[in-house]
C-alpha cells in the first residue's frame, strides 16, 4: 500500500496541499468565543395574576401548571416560585431529550391548564430559555437624571436598530422608566353618572379589541372582513361607556383622563458617581464575536451622534476586547510551543529529518480543524489549549516514523526499500498508539452536564488533529523523506541532529550501563520503582484543591438586600454610601451602582430575588495594587458590621461553567409553616460553623395590610369580595387592561383613581350596593371592611410540585465544611415528625462529587479500552498490563508536579490526569514492540531488551521533550485554569518517560520469565 502510495506521491501532495487549503479556510471561518457556550436546557412559564396574593397565584395559577406536566415526558425537574401576581416555572429537560418536542408538550399542557385560570389573569408565556451572552454593554451618563429621562425615545429607537443586526439576540436598557397609558377615573363623575369601573373595562375591550371576523368567499374571491374600530389614544376621549342616570349619553372623557406617563423606575444607576442608563446588547448562539461586536459598536457610535452634549456614552463592557486578550495570549503560546516543538525536534532528527516534522506539525493541525464546524466546536479558550496540548503529541508520531526511517538508511536500504520498510516495522504500533490516545479522550466528549460542556471543545481538538497527524506521519512524512533522500547526495549521518552525538553517547551509557546492571535485579527494580511511585500518591493530602479557579480579571460583585419594604430611592442611597467606602481602596479604579435588579447579566453575576431593596455594585480593581480576592477579603466583613440590616455578599467571576452554592439544603413538605420553622433551625446552627452567609429562597416576611370584610354587611348590600378588592386595587396599583399597541409601540394600559394612586383612604371609596328599583346606593369601604397590619411571605418555591424551601450555604473554610452540615441534616432528620417532610443536601460539593464519580467511571473505561487495544496488537492479555504501568508512573508524576509546584488539583488537573493514559502508552508499545520483534529475530530476552532500549531512547526522549515543550508557555503563563492542565501533564510526561525507560524493560524480564516457566510447566 506504502509503496503504491510513493509511485503516486505527486497526487498525494496535492490532496494534502488541498487540505491544507481547507482547514486554513477553516480556521478563518471558526467563530471566536472567551469560553464554549453550555447548551440551556432550560425553559419558563411565566404568568401575571394582577393583585393576587401569593397563596392565590399558587392556588390557582402554579398548581394547576405544575400538575399538568406531570404526565409529560423528557422533563427532568420543574421548580417555581409563587409571589404575589406573579407565577415564575422553570421546567428543566433531560439530558439527550428534544428540548423543542419536550416544550411542545409543555405548551400544549399549559395551554389545556390555562382554561381554568381566573379571568383577571394574563394568559401564561411561555419560553424556551437561550444562553443570554452580553457582547457589549454601555453607560449613558449624565450629572442630572432628568437629562437621561428624556432619552426614552431614542433609546427605544438604538433598541430597534441594533436588535435588527446580525447576530444580536436582544437588548436590554435599564435605569429608564417605561411608559404606560393611565386612565384616571374621576370618582365624582363616575359615581354622578351611575357607572362604575366594569363599564369602563368593557367599553374599552369592546372598542379597541373587537372579535376578528376572519373572511369570506364572493364573486369567486375571498376577501377579509373587518370592522372599522378605534385604534389611537386620541380617539379614546370619544369611546362611549354607557348611559348616565338620566339617559344621556356618557363618553370617557366626561369620567376619566387619558394620558401616557412614566411607571415607577425599576432600576437606578449610576456609574463613577453619575446618573446612568445602561444599554446592553447579547449575542445569539454560534456567532463569531469580534465581528458581531463591531457591527454593535460601529452603530452605537453612530446612533450616539445624535445625543445632547450633556450626555456621554461610555463603553463599559466588551467581549470582544477580552477575547482578542485571550486569544492574543493563547496565539503567542501557540507559536511560541510551535517553535519550541520545532527546535526540540531537530535536537536528534537530521536537517531534512527536522524539516519534515516542521511542516508535518501546521498540515496536522490545520487538516485536524476541518471537522471541528460538524461537531459544533469553536475557537474558544478550552480549544486552542487543545491545540496547544496536541501540538506536543502530533509531533511524536512524525519523529517516530521519521526516526525509523532514518535508522533504515544508516543501516544500509535505499530510497523506496528504505522509506518502506521504515514505517513497515512502526506502522501497527503508531496506529495502536494514536488509537490509544483517541480511545481515552472519546469518553471525555460524553461527560454530562455543564462539566462536559465546557471541556467538550478539549478531546474534540485533539481527537481530530490525532487522526490527522497520525495520517499526515504514515502518508505525508514518507513521501517527503522519499524526495529528500532522492534529492539528497550527503551520506547518512551516524549522529543526526544538534544533540545527535550526545544522544547516542546517553543511548549506549543506558543500554551497556543501566540496562545491563539493572535486568541483574529485575524483580528487585520493578518492586522498588512501584513502590515509590505508589508512595507518591500519598502527597495527594498535602496538594491544595480548587475545582475551578477564579478568573483574572477585574471586577468584584457586591450584592446587596437590604429589609424588605426599603423604597429604591433608600436602597440606592445605601449603595452609594457602599460605593463611597470601597473607592477609598487604592486598588479599585472604577465602580457601578445597579440598584434594583441589578446588571444586565454582566460578569456571570445576577440577583436571584429582585425588588427595590436589592442592588448590585460593581467594583473594578488594578491588579497592580489589589486582587479581586484580596477586595473580597479585605473588605467583606468591614461591610457587614458597617451594615448590620444589609445582607451582603462579595463575589468574582468564576472559571468555567456557572457554579451554585458550595452547599444546599432543601426542605420539601405540605405545610409553609413547618418549613418555615426547620428553615430557620437549619439557619441558625449552619450559622454556627465557619459559614460566611446563608440565604434562602424565600426570605423574609414582608409587611402586609389584610382586609378583613364584615360578611354580614356585605350580604345585607348584596356587594361581593371580588368588588371590594377591585375599588381597593384602583386605589393602589390599579386594574391592568390588554396592552395598547398602535403599530409602532407597545404600552401597559392601566385604569387608576384619579388624585389616589398608590393611596388608600376607606372612607373616600365607595361600591354599589345591589339595587332591584331605581339608582344603586354607595357604600363606603369603610363600613365593610376593617385593616389588620401582619407579615405574608415573599414567595412559595416548589421542586417538583411540592413546596420546598432551599438554604445556600457560603463557608469561610471548606474543610470538613459539607461534613459538618451533613451532621446538621441528620439531627434535623431524626427530630421529623412524619414521612411528609423531608430534608435533603446538595450544591456545588455534591456536584463536584458526582463529577468526580462520573471521572472515574469514564477513566476506568479508558484503562479497559486501552488494554483491548494492545491485547490485540500482541495478542496477549497480560503484555497490556506492562504498557498500563506508564499511565500508573504519570499519574504519579502528575500529583508530585502538582505537590512540587503546590498547584491546585482542579477540575483540568484532573482532565490532564486521564489525557496521560494516552499520551504516554505510545512509549511503552514502541518499546515493547522492538522487543518482541528482536524476540523474534532470534536475539535472548536481555540482548533484545538492551538493544530495544538502545535504538528507542533518542525517538521517547525526544517525543517527550517536544510533548513538554509545547505546554511549558502554558504552565509558566500564569493562568490559574490552565496552568494546573499544564503542570499535570508536563511532570506527568516527564517521570513517565524517565521511569518507562527503567520500568518497562524491568518489568518485560519478569514477565518474560514467569510466562517461559509457564510454557515449561505446560509442556
């Protein structure tokens, strides 16, 4: 096959060229990400019941929902969460199921449930949540608020034109108010012309939202019908409502006002100390950043022309930047491990042997980029660090391959015999080898969960650019080894290479000295050897852990909740007084203020319960006087004691994919009450451990006002609750009606008492009390219901259709921290009543653990795919364990490097851990492989093991230096998320390339000796 392939060389060269020409295309084409998307499989239901209580929203909105998907398939957990007027539902898939399928039933079932809901209830929206990546955000500022208070227009018009670009999912603006049409109903005029509130509400609906009359079929043409009907707010003061008493007719303006105002600020902000509004765009999934972020910013820039000149625009946040800072730093450690490798190698290859792995390395890599579109893999960190890592294994195949063929010329073949008989000996062992690494990072590509999203982009790179080197080092470097030996006229040098003399000085010290002194001793060696790197393991305790290290960047998180019931105005003045103490840090340079719901979704932070006691601040430090721990630190405590009414939490953007809380604790049951009360014994005695906060998902009770009705009153007048709560909902908040929509802007539409917004005076609000003869009488309030001041809580949570509670538990150490709270779980266990209530733990830990499970299920795996692998290469089942012992000695070396260095063990420690067993099998079947085929020639098991050891050391030593060399930018580059990836892999390598040589030919004696007394007994 070789030697057809060498006749036909030229055609080959094209294909590779046109390859190349590919992946370099390939390359351009590939988006550009900071790190890889993690698909959501997640969705909401969100329902508005206006004015109902928490217990009603539950009752009559959550419940029926939530009992209506039960029945549906594919739904892994459904949570919620009822507060007053408000339903909020996430519905979670299973991992592998169709999340549009799945949400098609759950529409459909929702859909089925909402028939029964009350009429005053808005109908359910329900939406299948996306990755919601801000791209860019900015700060439109001004000294004064009102100055930014008249842009709500022309924001509203960036909104539309930026949404319409390609690539952008959305746009958020906060810190404006939205607008609304409020129609003010004159109570006098209303009472005097015998009407009430209903009247208004179905003038309106029947002149603004007529029922559609579809089409007909005339003159053999269908044409649609329509109905001419009111569609502006001007026309509105003309609607018709009804009759007065004395049979004239009543129009809207003679009983209420229509105007547009602005509804109460959700959000204020400031940024440096000045009013803002913050404007943020998010990218849709799978596009290219840089490019997306340009046409944002060039249209921002443009739109902004137009602002006043006591407006500025500050960019604020850029994805785009950060990732042309990751990818600037990852190209130069990418070129930089290019030119190592390159180096490296010409240390024991010839010029023309150099060269040929020269060029072998950028078609390997380019040619592995090809598939990487088919299996939704971009540019992001995680991938090129694959690169990075496989630039260290695809040379080896090149330099083994290269090497043999090499060693075939010196000992005497010419051209075609030469270049074919080389990779003749190898071939089968470079396949195994290379098949070895793509078996052991393939389960990696199946992990599950967040975890394995993140890392999905490392074993895809390096399966694909294995296969393409490996290809590349069985086609590619023959070829060219063929024409430069054709065109060289130089005799075959004895000591290729820089170091060509000096290596073959050290192969025959190892082979004559080493070799021959220790396979005296064999068994003696191979005990002592696994020994000592069994010992090894036990530096595992005294090596610091950390699953995910923080990111290296700027900004610190403080957020803040203040008591319930704190107006916005209050809370953000609290914040700024925050804000004031942290600027008199020399390290922070720049702070935010996002009081109310907090930021647009920037820096992986967001508030899990909003209202206008919450807030955000944004601190932004100089990494040359403070770190983003160091803040946290330094100033976490200060707060709190200045605080003592504030919950405050401090906290920095995290590596990897979104982690919760170290640890959880969830309390499910019937009764809120019971919950209630283990909520705060769970509390209280977590608090007692070293525990920097609890919260939960409920909080506080808030302050209620509960109106009490005289039930015999309202019999004696024929009045109803529903009426009662309806005149008191127009004096507070208002009765919301459908949107008002003209075709160009969409508004809430409210109907209020005029001169009573948001107060309540009984005496001055009146019903009608039911009439059989002439005009209703007017009752008021006053004398039907009476006011009692109580508390009600927030929100009811449910998991799975049943109330439950969840504390989120933050230590200030994690030693034995889960351990201790586990302890709490049990007693509070063992204090439960009945069946009925149930306490459970969890959180990131147990996520953790679970991974660390799931590792190990997957790695075992790897060791049994692998050991197939080579049982078939030698049709044997016990030679595989000799190879295995190379992945035992780089673990090994692994945990000492990490111990050496005091380098975390992390979650890409580990990920660099289970990689070894790939990597460094390759040595040992190459050295096995020259053993048994000299077995073969003829030679005695110490003679082949000596000369194997001889001929193998300059190709191993070389492959690991080329593999260490590619990952030392990394390691030295300071970046606490691949730096552990690094070190693992590169101490790993290098005491397993060390002890492989010793080991390995060790352990083949012993092995070779019990398998011939084996063969005596037989026989």
């Amino acid at each position: 096959m070789l030697k057809w392939i060498l006749e036909r060389s030229k055609l080959f060269i094209i294909f590779i060229v046109l390859f190349v020409i590919v992946g370099a295309f390939t390359f351009i084409q590939l988006p550009q990400r900071e790190i890889p998307e993690t698909p959501v499989n997640i969705g909401t239901i969100n329902t508005v019941y206006p004015g109902a209580t928490v217990d009603t929203v539950e009752r009559s909105i959550t419940n029926p929902i939530e009992s209506s998907l039960r029945s549906i398939d594919g739904i892994a957990e459904v949570t919620s969460s009822s507060s007053a007027g408000f339903s909020n539902i996430v519905v979670e898939v299973e991992e592998g199921e169709s999340k549009k399928e799945v949400f098609g039933d759950v529409r459909q079932a929702v859909s089925s449930s909402s028939a029964s809901f009350p009429e005053e209830a808005l109908e359910p929206e329900v939406n299948e949540s996306t990755s919601k990546m801000p791209i860019v955000s900015y700060h439109i500022t001004s000294d004064n608020r009102d100055n930014l208070l008249s842009l709500g227009e022309e924001l509203n018009q960036w909104k539309d034109e930026v949404q319409e670009l390609s690539g952008v999912s959305g746009v958020t603006i906060k810190g404006l108010p939205e607008e609304q049409v409020l129609i003010k109903l004159k109570q006098a005029e209303l009472k005097e012309a015998g009407l009430n509130v209903t009247d208004v509400q179905s003038a309106i609906n029947n002149e603004y939202y007529p029922i559609p009359l579809g089409k007909q079929q005339m003159n053999d043409e269908v044409v649609q019908l329509s109905v001419e009907n009111y569609d502006s707010l001007d026309q509105m003061n003309e609607l018709f409502v009804g009759k007065n008493t004395e049979g004239d007719a009543v129009y809207l303006e003679d009983i209420a006002s229509v105007e547009v105002s602005s509804k109460e600020l959700e959000d204020m902000i400031t940024f440096e100390g000045n009013p803002s509004v913050s404007f943020t765009a998010y990218v849709k999934s799978g596009e290219d950043i840089p490019t997306v972020d340009e046409r944002v910013s060039d249209k921002v820039a443009e739109l902004s022309e137009n602002l006043p000149s006591n407006v500025e625009l500050v960019s604020y946040y850029s994805q785009a930047s950060i990732v042309t800072d990751i990818f600037d730093g990852l190209f130069l450690s990418l070129a930089i491990s290019v030119l190592a490798v390159i180096v490296a190698a010409s240390l024991g290859l010839s010029g023309s042997g150099a060269l040929v792995v020269a060029l072998a390395v950028p078609i390997s890599v380019l040619t592995g980029l090809i598939p990487l579109p088919f299996t939704d893999v971009d540019l992001n960190q995680i991938s090129v660090i694959g690169l990075i890592i496989a630039l260290g294994i695809i040379v080896d195949d090149s330099i083994v391959i290269n090497d043999n063929i090499q060693r075939r010329y010196k000992l005497g073949d010419k051209g075609l015999i030469g270049t074919t008989t080389g990779v003749k000996e190898i071939w089968v062992s470079i396949v195994t080898s290379s098949l070895a690494i793509v078996f052991t990072f393939l389960p990696l590509v199946f992990l599950s969960g967040g975890n394995g999203a993140f890392i999905r982009a490392l074993p895809t790179v390096l399966i694909t650019t294995i296969i393409a080197s490996t290809l590349v080092a069985l086609i590619f470097v023959p070829i060219l080894r063929y024409f430069l030996n054709r065109w060289s006229k130089k005799p075959m040098s004895d000591a290729p290479g820089l170091l060509g003399k000096p290596l073959n000085k050290l192969a025959d010290v190892y082979a004559d000295k080493l070799l021959k002194k220790f396979s005296k001793k064999p068994m003696l060696v191979s005990i002592l050897g696994l020994v000592f790197t069994t010992a090894i393991f036990g530096l595992i305790v005294l090596t610091p852990f950390e699953f995910f290290p923080p990111a290296d960047k700027e900004e610190v998180t403080v957020d803040i909740t203040l008591p319930i019931g704190t107006p916005i105005e209050e809370t953000h003045h609290t914040l700024q007084d925050i804000e004031k103490r942290l600027k008199t840090d020399d390290g922070v340079y720049e702070t935010g203020v996002f009081t109310g719901t907090g930021t647009p979704g920037l820096f992986n932070s967001s508030l899990s319960s909003t209202g206008e006691n919450t807030g955000q601040i944004v601190a932004r430090v100089d990494k040359k006087n403070q770190t983003t721990q160091g803040l946290i630190d330094d100033w976490t405590d200060t707060l709190r004691n200045e605080y003592p009414d504030a919950e405050i939490f401090m906290d920095t953007i995290q590596q990897g994919p979104p982690v919760g809380a170290p640890v959880t604790v969830t309390v499910s049951g019937p009764e809120i009450n019971k919950l209630i009360e283990l909520r705060d014994r769970l509390t209280k005695e977590i608090e007692g451990l070293e525990t920097d906060i609890v919260v939960d998902n409920v909080g506080d009770f808030e302050p209620s006002i509960e109106y009490v009705p005289d039930r015999g009153a309202l019999e004696d007048n024929g009045i109803t609750v529903n009426q009662v709560s309806q005149q008191i909902r127009l004096a507070t908040e208002g009765i919301p009606l459908k949107a008002f929509d003209n075709g160009v802007v969409e508004r809430d539409m409210n109907i209020v008492l005029e001169g009573n917004e948001g107060k309540v005076d009984l005496s001055k609000l009146e019903v009608p009390a039911a009439s059989t003869d002439g005009t209703p009488e007017l009752i008021s309030l006053d004398e039907l219901v009476t006011t009692e001041e109580t508390e009600k809580l927030q929100k009811i949570p449910h998991i799975d259709g049943e109330r439950s509670i969840t504390l989120r538990a933050f230590p200030e150490n994690e030693e034995n921290y889960e351990a201790n709270v586990t302890d709490i779980v049990e007693n509070q266990r063992n204090q439960l009543e009945n069946d009925d209530y149930s306490i459970t733990i969890g959180g990131e830990n147990e996520a953790q653990s679970d991974f660390f499970a799931e590792i190990t299920v997957l790695f075992i795996i790897v060791l049994f795919l692998v050991y197939l692998l080579i049982a078939f290469q030698f049709n044997s089942l016990s030679l595989p364990f000799l190879v295995l012992v190379a992945v035992y000695l780089a673990i090994s070396g692994a945990i000492l490097g990490l111990f050496v260095t005091q380098t975390p063990i992390s979650f890409l420690g580990v990920m660099g851990m289970v990689s070894l067993t790939g990597i460094v099998v390759r040595n040992s079947i190459v050295l096995i492989e020259f053993i048994e085929q000299a077995l073969n020639r003829g030679m005695n098991v110490k003679e082949a093991v000596i000369e194997s050891g001889r001929v193998r050391l300059r190709p191993i030593l070389l492959t690991a230096i080329t593999s260490i060399v590619a990952l030392i930018p990394v390691a030295v580059s300071g970046d606490a998320l691949f730096t552990p990836l690094a070190i693992t892999i590169i101490s790993g390598i290098l005491f397993s390339a060390v002890l492989t040589l010793i080991m390995v030919p060790m352990l083949y004696l012993v092995f070779y000796r019990f398998r011939r007394k084996k063969t005596t007994k037989e026989a």
